[in-house]
C-alpha cells in the first residue's frame, strides 16, 4: 500500500522546473505524460505521480502562462493523505520538507508542510 494518496492538486509555480524537483526529492513523485484528453493543457504543464499510483493526480503550472490563458486560480486547500501520519511526517522531516506538528481537527489528525514557492499542503490521515 503506498504511504502517500490524493484525488488532485493543481499548483501554479512560478519556476516549474524547481517545483518539479521539490516534488520528486520529497514525495518520491515520478513525471507522467499529460493525458492526450487534457482540457486546456498549457507547454508548461508537468504531471506527476505519487508512489503507488498508476495515474497522475498532481499537475504543475508556470504561473504567468496560466494566468495569460485565462485559467481559474487553482484551489488553496491541497490535501494529501497518509495511511499512517506518524510514519509520514518522519518521512517528509527526513526530505527535508519541516513538517509542522501533528494535530487534531475535523474528526481526523493532519500536519502541513510548505513547499519551495510557499503553498500550504495538509497532509490528513486517510479515513
């Protein structure tokens, strides 16, 4: 089972390539084709996945070329889930992500974790 699950994220970056790499280094994230079936694909867009995944479930934007093509902002509240959180904050502390503290919250315990452009992702307990 993989550590790591999401339905989608969508993030705009103002250097794509670096928040490529911060994705690869921190979640073991592998670049993905962006899928023939796309609507609105942009030359900037990268697709990954996550470990375990067999389809991509976070795509990366240039900022400028998205806001250019006229694409709604992406949503703020980005949610991964973890099948064991203690196991997956260890994990994120050892890439170097600073995870904050475990808490409790909603009926569930998540920590966040801020990426290299400054985006808030919670990371949940799986239900």
């Amino acid at each position: 089972m993989a550590m790591f699950s999401t339905e989608s994220i969508v993030l705009w970056y103002t250097n794509v390539e670096a928040a490529k790499r911060w994705w690869i280094q921190t979640f073991d994230c592998r670049p993905a084709k962006v899928p023939e079936d796309w609507d609105e694909p942009l030359p900037s867009d990268v697709q990954l996945l996550l470990p375990g995944d067999n389809k991509p479930t976070i795509l990366l934007s240039d900022r400028a070329e998205a806001e250019r093509a006229g694409l709604g902002r992406p949503d703020d509240h980005r949610i991964i889930f973890a099948n064991k959180l203690g196991k997956a904050h260890e994990f994120l502390a050892g890439r170097g992500a600073a995870p904050g503290p475990i808490q409790e919250g909603g009926g569930t315990q998540f920590f966040e974790i801020r990426d290299i452009e400054g985006h808030s992702i919670e990371i949940c307990k799986e239900p």
